[in-house]
C-alpha cells in the first residue's frame, strides 16, 4: 500500500477476528492492515477497548473485502 492510498475500515472487532479475516482478505490477494487504537487509549489514561480492533483496506479493495468477509460470517 502506498501512502498516498486511502484506508477504509471494513470490520472492527476482537484482535482475534480482525486477525482472523486480516489472514483471509490476503489469502485472496486483498492487502489489509490493522488499527488498535485501545492501547494508545490507555496510554493517556482514556482507557481503550480492546473489541475495537479495526481492519482497513484500500479503498479500490473495499467491494471484494466486505463479500470475502460476508461469506466467512455465514460460515462460522
């Protein structure tokens, strides 16, 4: 991903769900990248949730994402 290229959330969940689909989007050629804003939360004394993990594609990657991780929602 270059740095010009804009990020969309698709998920947001558990460390482990977003691990989960982060594998599954690569595995079909989808590159993702994952966000944990919970610990930076805590740094500040904000606190943070850590179920607020949020897995972020490229923008011209977003239709493909959302229907690979549809279809493994209706799997599990």
């Amino acid at each position: 991903m270059d740095d010009e290229t804009e990020l969309i959330c698709v998920f947001i969940g558990s460390k482990i769900n977003v691990q989960f689909y982060k594998e599954r989007l690569e595995e079909n050629g989808i590159p993702s990248l994952w966000r944990d804003d919970s610990q930076s939360g805590s740094i500040v004394g904000m606190g943070g949730t850590p179920d607020s993990v949020e897995l972020l594609v490229e923008n011209k990657n977003v239709a493909k994402a959302r229907v690979c991780i549809e279809e493994l929602q209706k799997k599990h």
